[in-house]
C-alpha cells in the first residue's frame, strides 16, 4: 500500500503558500513548517531481538505554531521512515517505523533583515511500529533540534534543520536523529 503522507504535506504547502504573502514579520505570528530530509537511527534494540542496527532513511515532518518577538510554541508531528533488521535469531529480514507527535517551545533569533538561527525543544510522544509480531512501544520522551536559514519574505523561509529525537522505554533505545531541509510559512 502506497504512502501519500509525504505528498498532503507538500500539498498543504501549496495551498498555503498564498495565504503567507499577508504575513506579518517572521517573529511574530503563526507559522506553519513542512521539512523533508533523513533519519539517522543509533539505537540499541538487542533486548527486542533485533541486531546491533545503524542505519538512515528519508523522514518528514510538519509543525504549526505561534511566535511573539522570537520566543513561541509548536505541536507537529515526524515519521522518521522504515527501518530494515534482521532478528537475531536469523529468520526473514523485517522493518519498523518510528514516528509521533511533538510539542514544546521554540525561539527564532535574526542576525540580519534574512539570516535567522533557531532552536525548538519539548515532548516527543513516539510510536515504535515493527513490521512482525514483536510488540508495539509508545512513550513520551523528548526531542532538542537547532537549525538556520534565510527568510526570502516576511512570510516565506528556508532552513536546514538537525533534531535529536529520544525514544526510550522499558530499557529500549529507539533514538534517531533527522537532518531536515524545512520550508516555513507565515501568516498574520
């Protein structure tokens, strides 16, 4: 079965783009973020039966919030893609997919009237999602990114952003990290 969330999230960003030539500054107001780039997956799930696994796969994520002068809050939500193990035990190749919903505060600092730094950090409520019988994990944790970019209006701006993403439960280490290229959208 094919996914089509990556295509509604480019979707929305089209539809949108419009509304955010009526942005106000890119400090204050509400934005709206669609980012795309990889996942890097450092975790250890031996306790889960699965092999020692260092890998990275295309990710995604969308963010809507508010910001006043700078300081403000997001709530959104990441899929960090498959990731491919093998059991211990040998057995079939499989996968499993890490992904959740955000929500913390952010800050965005200008530099000049274009270049800007930001950082975000705040709960990350994960759902761990293996492709064979082996259980489902969710929990809350927390996820930390920084990023920078350049604003080419007051409502339309590029980033690149890293995030770190902790996924821990019952013992097990689920973290990955995400290298993003974000589009952000502003509006009044």
């Amino acid at each position: 079965m094919r996914n089509y969330k990556p295509l509604a999230l480019a979707l929305a960003a089209l539809l949108a783009a419009p509304l955010a030539s009526h942005a106000a500054d890119s400090l204050n107001g509400a934005f709206f973020t669609g980012s795309l780039g990889q996942s890097w997956y450092n975790g250890d799930t031996s306790s889960l039966g699965i092999t020692a696994l260092h890998d990275h796969k295309t990710s995604y994520a969308a963010t809507f919030g508010m910001r006043w002068n700078g300081w403000g809050w997001d709530i959104g939500y990441v899929d960090s893609g498959s990731f491919n193990y093998q059991s211990v035990l040998g057995g079939p190749r499989a996968s499993f997919k890490l992904k959740g919903w955000t929500l913390g505060p952010n800050y965005k600092y200008m530099f000049n009237q274009h270049w800007w730094v930001g950082a975000r950090a705040g709960f990350f409520r994960f759902n761990f999602v293996p492709s064979e019988n082996i259980g489902k994990l969710t929990g809350t944790r927390y996820y930390a990114g920084i990023g920078g970019g350049y604003d080419f209006t007051n409502g339309v701006g590029l980033g690149l952003d890293y995030t770190y993403y902790a996924a821990k439960k019952q013992g097990y280490s689920l973290d990955f990290g995400d290298l993003m290229a974000t589009v952000e959208l502003r509006f009044d």
